[in-house]
C-alpha cells in the first residue's frame, strides 16, 4: 500500500509530520474510546496508549463494536489488535486498570 494515498485526503486536515512524534492516551476503551483509538490509527498516529480495567462482555458487542469471539477478553488487547489491523506499524501499550489521577498530574 502507498503511504501518501492512505494519508492524501486528510493531509491538510492532519498533518502527517505533526502526528508522528505524538503519545496519544485513550482512557476506556468502551463505545467512544474504543472507535477514538480505531480512528486514531486510521489517520496515522504511531503511539498509542489504551487504559481500561475491563472484560469484553456480551453486552459490549451491540454497543461498542466488539465481536463475540473477543468476549471474556481484555478490552485493551482487542482494542490493541484491531488498531494493528489498521496500523501494524503502530506502537500501543496497554494498561490493565482503572484510570487514576495524581492531583495535579494525568
């Protein structure tokens, strides 16, 4: 696949050059934060951190995009798979966990 033609029509919107160097964190992976992060490799972004302490469960395949054979799994290491499918270039790092804030600090 030719990487300019991925990237052309975005290429004003998104500046390819602005989003390599980029740590992009997406905290929940459940119906919005799962298509951010699928949307987030669509248009080039290389590194990618998913937080989240849950299981796929049957209820998340209507509305959250998971498919039955990933249930009963981490949503983070699904999530991370199906970003790979899109960008297989692209570095995700997982945590298993719920999201807590430092005063002061994210």
């Amino acid at each position: 696949m030719n990487e300019q033609n991925r990237f052309m029509r975005q290429a004003e919107l998104v500046p390819r050059d602005q989003l390599l160097d980029l740590k992009v964190t997406v905290i929940g992976v459940g119906a919005i934060g799962r298509q951010v992060a699928l949307q987030l490799s669509s248009i080039g972004v290389l590194h990618l951190q998913l937080i989240d302490f849950d299981l796929v469960e049957l209820t998340n395949i209507t509305t959250q995009g998971y498919l039955a054979e990933d249930v009963g799994q981490q949503k983070t290491a699904v999530t991370k798979l199906a970003v790979e499918k899109i960008c297989p270039e692209m570095l995700v790092e997982q945590i298993q966990d719920r999201f807590v804030t430092v005063h002061g600090s994210l």
